[in-house]
C-alpha cells in the first residue's frame, strides 16, 4: 500500500482548514445580514405603522381641539394652543386626550371629560354625543400623527331663547349682558340648561360648557353652545 506523504497530508489539513473558515465566514456573513435586515425592520417599523390607517371599530387617542365659527379654540388637549390662547384672553379650557372607538355612533348625550382653566381650576367640562359621534367618523382612514380638521354636520344649532328675567334667573345679567360674550352654562344629566358661578359648582353629576351670547333685544337674549369645528390628531390606535 502506497504511504501518503506528510506533506500531501498536510495540504488535505490546510484545505479542512480553509473550509471551516470560509464556512464560518458564510456563517458570519449570514448573521450579518440578518441582524441588518432585523435593524431595518425594527427602525421602520415606525414608518410602516405610520401608513396603516384607522379603521372602523378600531380603539383611538386623539388630541383635540374644538373651535368656535370664528376659529377661536374652546376647549383643547394642546398645551400650547391653551397657552397662546390664554395669553389672549380668549376663555379656553385645558382638557386630555380622549380615547374613542373610530366610525361609532350613539354616544350618550352629555359626556364630562375634567378641564381646567385658571380662574376656576380643575371641573367637569361638558363634550356633547353629537360631537364626538362626528369626531369618531372623522378619524376613520387617519394615520398616527395625522392632524385633520372636522367640521360638525349635526343639524341642531343648539340655540336657547330666555327672556330677560329667565336669563337673570340662572345667573346672568340681562342689562350688561352684551353679544358676543362667553358666559357658562351647566349641564346635568338630566338634561336640564342652568347657569351657575362656574368656580362654586355644586349640582350633581353636573358640568359646564361654555356659550356665546348670539342676539339680544328688549326682549330677550339668545345663546348658543354650538362649536364649529374639531382639530383631531390621531396618537395611537389599536383594535
């Protein structure tokens, strides 16, 4: 039988050799690139959440912002819109989020959510069904981060005529009252319209929302609660 040389032997070692380091280099490579890939994945997932969007039933976070037909914010989850609007003097309240399910409808009449304004501190501020109903279909097909303005569709102009001595009744000031003021108004769950002094509210189960003064005459006065609008920015959602 033929011996097989030393040196033959050896080359067939270094070629062993050379092919578990290449191998472990393949291997190497392989990792390599799946941490790559799973980096990528893990950076844009943020960018492929951004351009899911919100569908029907799906649970929602919105910030908002609900405007009156001037423009002038009311009530906000905005911290800068509640300050610049301070600074102002417009009357706004500071609120939250609010958590919604997107496209439903049916939302009890009356829901408080707590805001805050500084001459009256923390209170209940009253969100009306009717707006949040709109508020909830808006958001359908909106992304994380997407800012939209919706208009309220509901028929009602939520107007109330009082003569001078009703208007006196619940608080106000029929001879100073002037058109165009803010003045609050309390809900209950009843419902039932009265005004009282916002910063000693003790109705149960009561909260306020403030109204403009629209028209007056010798006659009476009217107000309205009606908002215009809702700037609604989508924070997160899930199902």
């Amino acid at each position: 039988m033929k011996k097989e040389s030393k040196g033959s032997k050896a080359g067939k070692e270094s070629g062993k050799n050379k092919d578990s380091r290449n191998w472990a280099k393949i291997g190497f490579i392989a990792f390599g690139v799946f941490f790559a890939a799973a980096m990528i994945l893990t950076y844009m997932s943020p960018l492929i959440g951004a351009f899911k969007t919100v569908k029907t039933n799906e649970t929602v976070m919105v910030d908002y912002t609900l405007r009156d037909s001037n423009g002038n914010p009311v009530v906000t989850s905005n911290q800068n819109i509640f300050t610049t609007a301070g600074q102002q003097g417009l009357p706004i309240f500071y609120t939250q989020q609010i958590v919604l399910k997107a496209g439903e409808i049916g939302s009890d009449p009356i829901n408080s959510v707590p805001a805050y304004h500084p001459v009256t501190g923390w209170i209940e501020y009253a969100l009306l069904g009717l707006e949040i109903d709109d508020i909830s279909q808006g958001v359908v097909g909106a992304r994380v981060g997407e800012s939209k303005t919706i208009p309220f569709t509901f028929a009602d102009d939520l107007r109330v005529n009082m003569t001078p001595e009703e208007f006196d009744i619940i608080g106000g000031n029929f001879t100073e009252a002037q058109v165009g003021e803010w003045v609050p108004i309390s809900f209950t769950t009843n419902p039932v319209i009265a005004w009282e002094d916002a910063e000693n509210q003790t109705a149960t189960n009561s909260s306020i929302r403030l109204a403009k003064i629209i028209e007056k005459d010798t006659t009476g006065i009217v107000i309205s609660h009606r908002y215009a609008t809702a700037d609604v920015t989508v924070q997160e959602y899930g199902s």
